[in-house]
C-alpha cells in the first residue's frame, strides 16, 4: 500500500471526478452543485481531492442518465491520456506492461479512493490479472464503477502497448447485462465469465512482459516518485467532519442511520468511524443528535406534517420523545417552533 494512502482514504482525485462531472454535464445533465466538494474552485484544483461519497453521488446520477447505457466504459471514449493525471501516464510509459499495471495498482490512490476500491495482481505463468472491487454502493453505482475500472486498465494497456490489445479472460461479478454484446466488442473477446466471484482481466505473459514501444528508461521511476509527491501534497476539499455529516444525514433521511451503515458508506469499519470521531472531537451519539436536530427543526417550520411522521423521519421512538428533544434544543415546544406554519397536529 502507498505510504501516503492512510491520508487520502475516503477521497478521490479531482482529475476523476472531473471526468465524471464532464460526462454528466455532456449528458445534459448538469453539475451536481448541491455538494460543496464539486463546485469548480474544487475540481479545478488537481491537489484537491474530492470525498467519495460526493464521487459516488455523481455516479448515481450518471447511471440514471440512460439505464441501457454502459456508462463506465462510455465515459473513457472521451477520456484521452492524461484526463485522470499522473496515474494514467503510469501505465503508459514503464519498459513493460507488467511492470506498468503493476505500479499502477501500487499508486491507486493517485487516482481513486484507496479505502474503497481493492485490486490485486496475479500471475500463474500463463497469465498477468488485475482483479478489482469497489465498495457496498447501490448495485447499479457497484456495477458500472466495475465496467468503468475494467475498461480503463484495457484503454490505457491498449495505449501503452500501441495495438488493439486483447485480454485473455474477464471475469465480472453482475449478471449479463442487457447490453452483453456491447461489451464482447468493447474487450475484444467474448472469452467473458459473468455471476463470477471477482472482477478481473486478464492478459497474457507475453503481451505484458514485451518491451513498450513509448518506452524510456528511468520515466517509470520519476513518474512513481512524481505520483508520491502529488499525494502527499494533496488534501481533502472539506475537512474529514464535513464529509461524515452528509453521509450522516442522507443515511437518517433514508431510514438507515446505524453506525454501521455508514462506515459502510464510508468505506470503512465502524472502530474506525468511531476513531476518527473522536480525533475530531466528537462522537457518534452527538452527531446523530446534531443531525436529528437539523432535520427535525427544519420538517417542522417547513412542512405541516403530524409531529408522528417527524419522529419517524428523524428516528425517534415516539411524538413524546420528539417533544423532548425539540424543547432541550430550543427551550420551548414543537408548536411553537412551528409558528407561522400552523399548530402543530395531534
């Protein structure tokens, strides 16, 4: 693992996730301004590295563009060399393929979240793989963050080597999607396994340990230290609580608020949640109470819903409870928090 990846877990290159707006807003779909890690001062910045759930809040808007597309793989169609930084030269310009993926899958943090997205090479003599996973998103997210991964280590493979590269085998855990034949052409080889155990692709030995046409000596080795340097001067858009907060809130208003939930979301273990809490000086139980509040306040001025519905909504087992909470925060009752809303239902 990058020695620099502890510090970058949770985030994402902006060179990413400006590919990803682009595509978005190519789509006609916009920019998705409502987060405050992707306004353009952000993803401007290629030190800046944006929060993975925002990443994954674009992905989800991206696959609802057109369900019938594979969207992973259309996305590197206007993604040349170089749109993802560093790392994209790092699989373009080592001696050979092998010694390239393989310092590319070291430094993924260069380019992804480290915490979420697991890869791994193997070689049997025979054959060189890169398998892949993501985190727990939602299936349709899990799945073209998938194509998407697979597709870009044949892209860039097929650059660095100068030729339509064909890999032996891929393997991909979804069912055959609807558009299975796209992806026979899309990976030159039908040789694909679907419902499998792990994502991967495979290439032969000879075609990765084959000298690269673009190669030369010593790049690889400047590019890598470059790449290092990049991460360790890099830093999150917003600070880690500022993160938390909206994964928090979006988990309540989902009806999945438990710790474990969201360190799901986080891409991290719930010791882990709970360690970083308090290296902010919080804890869990204060910024459940936190959230809750916002959201309960804010249904009551703005909504006419019965003070039952809210108490669902925000967690709480009870009106009685809600009542409670809604007087230790503001020192008087749901009704006359409410106002000028009306009084509140029984």
């Amino acid at each position: 693992m990058n020695a620099h990846a502890h510090a970058v877990d949770g985030t994402v290159s902006a060179h990413l996730v400006r590919s990803l707006v682009g595509a978005l807003a190519a789509a006609g779909r916009g920019r998705p301004a409502r987060l405050p890690d992707l306004t353009g001062d952000f993803l401007g910045n290629d030190l800046a590295r944006v929060s993975t759930p925002s990443l994954i809040t674009v992905w989800e808007d991206l696959v609802l563009t057109d369900p019938r597309t594979l969207i992973g793989p259309l996305i590197l169609q206007d993604a040349p060399i170089g749109a993802f930084g560093v790392w994209d030269y790092l699989v373009t310009t080592g001696p050979t393929l092998r010694e390239s993926l393989t310092s590319a899958v070291d430094l993924i943090a260069a380019i992804g979240d480290p915490a979420a997205e697991k890869l791994l090479v193997e070689e049997d003599g025979r054959r060189f793989t890169v398998r892949h996973a993501t985190g727990t998103w939602g299936p349709d997210v899990v799945q073209a963050v998938d194509l998407f991964a697979l597709s870009l280590f044949l892209t860039r493979a097929r650059h660095a080597v100068g030729r339509d590269l064909a890999p032996t085998r891929v393997t991909i855990t979804h069912r055959p999607p609807a558009q299975a034949r796209q992806l026979t052409r899309l990976f030159g080889t039908d040789r694909i396994d679907f419902d499998a155990p792990y994502n991967s692709i495979s290439f032969r030995e000879d075609d990765v340990r084959a000298p690269l046409p673009a190669a030369q000596p010593g790049l690889d080795r400047l590019l890598a230290r470059h790449a290092e340097r990049v991460l360790a001067e890099s830093r999150p858009a917003l600070p880690w609580l500022d993160r938390f907060r909206p994964v928090l809130a979006a988990a309540c208003r989902e009806g999945d608020p438990g710790m474990a939930a969201v360190a799901q979301r986080l891409a991290m273990s719930p010791r882990t949640l709970q360690r970083r809490l308090a290296e902010n000086g919080t804890t869990w139980s204060r910024q459940v109470e936190a959230v809750r509040q916002e959201q309960a306040l804010e249904l009551l001025r703005t909504t006419e819903l019965p003070l039952r519905a809210i108490a669902d909504r925000v967690g709480y087992a009870d009106v009685r409870a809600l009542r409670k909470a809604v007087h230790r925060w503001e020192g008087r009752s749901p009704r006359e928090v409410r106002g000028a809303v009306g009084p509140a239902p029984a």
